[in-house]
C-alpha cells in the first residue's frame, strides 16, 4: 500500500523545484562566470577577446534567464533576489577590472561602485519593512547600457576620433550609463519613499 507524501515532504520538494528552474540556473552559471572574466581581464595578458567573450556571455544572459523565467511561469522569489545581485556584482568586477588594467579613470570607478553600494543599503533598509524594491525601466535600461559599455571596455575596442583624439566607444558608452546610474539612484530613493510611506502608513 503507497503513502501519500507528507505534507513536509511535498514543501521541500516545492522549494527544490523553485530554486533549480532552467532561469535560475542560467543566473547561478552567469554567477560563476563572473571570477573567471575577472581572473583573464587583470592578467592583461592580450586575451581581452577571450574576457570579452566571457564577460559578454554573462551580461547577455541576464536577458535571457529573465525572459526564460517570465515565458515559463517560474519567476521565483529566489531568482528575484539572486538576478539583480549578479548584475551588481558583474558591474563591479567589470569597472574594478577595467580600473586596475588602466582603462576606466577612478572618479568613474567610485561613481558606479557607490551607487550600487547605495542601492543595496537601500535594499537592505526595505527588507527591514519586508519589502522589496522592484526592477523599473529606467534601472533595467541603464544595466543595460552599462553592459555594452564595460563589454566594449573589455573587448578593448572599437576607438572612435573626438576633437582629435582617439577614446574607446565603451567609455562613452558608460559615461552615459554612469549619467543613468545617478538619475536611477534619485527614481529608486523617490520610489523606496513612496513604498515606506504606504507600508507605514497601512500598518498604522
């Protein structure tokens, strides 16, 4: 005679098949892609196309394991969380990377950094009101753009001629997104506000 599974048994098996949906494997392989673009930009070794075809792969995959998630109906809580913190963490190692192999000036370093060391804090905060800040627009155009630009960086290539002298489009390129990233901080800190007030406000 079988028995039915417990209900114990049925809430682990549910929490197993979130965590390994195909999406969020694809965000834990981009995860694990990350050390590895890193470790070939800073030898500087001339393999920037290999660093590039690394640090490509795992920005374009954020694409990808997002539209996975949405067409699938497996959107989980854990690759809410985990997805945002490995664009952050491939920005940061992307801009450190670029700064130690001479390609991305300081005040554009601490600029991005910051930021995002900022949002997560801002994130952080949230969690202490059991909220969680959603991903707008804006913050996805601007990961985005930063994405091509430091990809660009990497790859070292193409130079475009201003005013006489040679700079990299990627440069270009992440002066704008570092132009993006500041007015998202003020649409997010606005958009926490808001979602504090609400919260507070209900719970009164």
């Amino acid at each position: 005679m079988s028995k039915k599974p417990s209900a114990v048994h049925r809430e682990a098996t549910s929490s197993e098949s979130d965590v390994w949906t195909v999406a969020n494997i694809i965000t834990i392989l981009r995860l694990m892609l990350v050390p590895f673009s890193f470790t070939v930009l800073i030898r500087d070794d001339g393999s920037d196309i290999l660093a590039f075809a690394l640090y490509a792969s795992a920005a374009a995959t954020d694409w990808i394991d997002g539209q996975i998630a949405r067409r699938t109906g497996t959107v989980t809580a854990i690759g809410k969380a985990i997805d945002p913190l490995v664009d952050r963490l491939l920005i940061a190692s992307g801009v450190i990377g670029l700064y130690m192999v001479d390609r991305l000036p300081l005040p554009l370093l601490a600029l991005l950094v910051l930021r995002d060391v900022y949002l997560l804090y801002g994130a952080w905060r949230l969690e202490r009101y059991q909220l969680r800040m959603p991903i707008t627009i804006i913050g996805k155009a601007t990961t985005a753009v930063l994405f091509v630009g430091l990809s660009l960086m990497v790859l070292n290539w193409p130079n475009v001629t201003i005013s006489g002298e040679q700079f990299l489009l990627g440069l270009i390129i992440v002066y704008v997104g570092a132009v993006m990233s500041a007015s998202t901080a003020i649409h997010y800190t606005v958009l926490a506000k808001r979602l504090v007030d609400r919260h507070t406000g209900q719970s009164r």
